[in-house]
C-alpha cells in the first residue's frame, strides 16, 4: 500500500512539472499591440531591420518593436505565425515578412490599414 501511494505521488509530480513546463513556453499574446497597431519582429544584427525602422521612422509611422534574439516570447510568437524572417510586420491578422529594396509592399501594408 505504501508503495502504490509513493507511485501515485511522483505521478502527479510529473503532471505538475509538464503542465508547469507546458503553461510557460506557450505563446504569450502581445498586450503592448492593439489592433490596428504595427508590429515589428526583428533582431540587433539585421540590417533590413535598422532599415525598416528608419523607413517607419521617417514616415512617422508608429509601432511595436519585438526582438526575437533577446525575447524567447517573441521569437515563439513570430514562429506560431508561420514566419522565421525578419523584419516581419504585422497589423491584426496582416503578415508582411521581408523588406523589398524601395518598401513598395510595407507602404502597402500601411496604406491598406490607415497607418500612412
């Protein structure tokens, strides 16, 4: 009997653990983006991505930055979206990955909802 009841206490343990485990690396929604708002993915080294951000800056085009390679939240966010590219822009459920060399397709994304 007191083998069975040691058995069933390191079994529940282990459910805790996973859940616990499971519970923290699930996607966490963004709270700094509303909708309508830009949002950003991008990382310190990415040269299309300090590019980016000038061309929104210039434009005077407000957003949301997530860093993928200081966030592990928002490298999973960006990877739940399907996209392993940065810069990606995204406003509601509208996903631009990648930055053409004149911004004809983020101008576009922009445009299409309000924000330029």
């Amino acid at each position: 009997m007191g083998a069975a009841v040691l058995v069933a206490l390191v079994l529940v343990v282990s459910l805790v653990r996973v859940v616990s485990l499971v519970r923290s690396t699930a996607p966490k929604p963004v709270a700094a983006a509303t909708s309508g708002q830009l949002l950003v993915y991008t990382t310190s080294s990415c040269p299309h991505c300090r590019r980016a951000k000038e061309f929104l800056d210039a434009r005077g085009v407000a957003y949301v930055e997530r860093r993928i390679d200081e966030d592990a939240s928002a490298q999973r966010e960006l990877a739940a979206r399907g996209r392993m590219v940065v810069p990606t822009f995204v406003v509601d459920d509208d996903v631009q990955a990648g930055l053409d060399a004149r911004g004809v397709l983020l101008e576009q994304l922009l445009r299409r909802h309000g924000l330029l």
